[in-house]
C-alpha cells in the first residue's frame, strides 16, 4: 500500500511540474475596483494590491490593461496552489519512503 502511494505522488509532482510549465507571466495581488466617491459609486479605477520583499504596493490600473492583469493575478494564485500541493506531497513522500526504508 505504501509503495502505491508513493507511486501515486510522483505522478501527481509530475503532473504539476508539467502545469507549471504552461502558466505563463504572473503578478501577486489583489484587484480591486475602488471609487473616488464610494457613496455615488462614481469615478470607478482599478488597484492591484501585493506585498513584495514585506513591502506593501498598490499600483493603479488602467481599464486596457484590466484582463492581462487578471490573467496574471490568477496564473499567481494557481502557481501558488501548486507549489503548496507540490510542498505537501513532497514531505508525505519523504516520510513514507523513510517509513519503507526503515522497515526493510
């Protein structure tokens, strides 16, 4: 059982390796619409909101450029997915292959 499950990993590492592969350019943040009168919901732009080296950013957006940022901002958030499934596999991986080793 357990060897079927480190099988299983590698193939899933394998496959996100390969998603990561296709992602494409990235940005970190949040876009958010703001309003210069919230009240009226008058005046509507865009931010994009992150933090990079602990540093907080924002950054206006121009209306143009709205759906490549938020094709960046979600090729972002899937990469992070990724590499978090990625990390978790990777330990489960590490202690059952020490678990077999142990064992033989």
């Amino acid at each position: 059982m357990n060897h079927n499950r480190l099988v299983r990993i590698e193939r899933r590492i394998e496959r996100i390796k390969a998603e990561l592969a296709t992602l494409g350019d990235m940005r970190p943040g949040s876009l958010t619409k703001q309003y210069k009168d919230p009240d009226s919901h008058s005046g509507a732009y865009y931010q994009l909101s992150y933090t990079l080296d602990r540093q907080s950013r924002t950054e206006y957006i121009r209306r143009e450029s709205l759906a490549d940022i938020r094709r960046r901002v979600s090729n972002y958030k899937r990469f992070k997915k990724l590499c978090a499934e990625w990390i978790t596999l990777g330990i489960e991986h590490s202690k059952l292959a020490m678990k077999l080793t142990a064992g033989q």
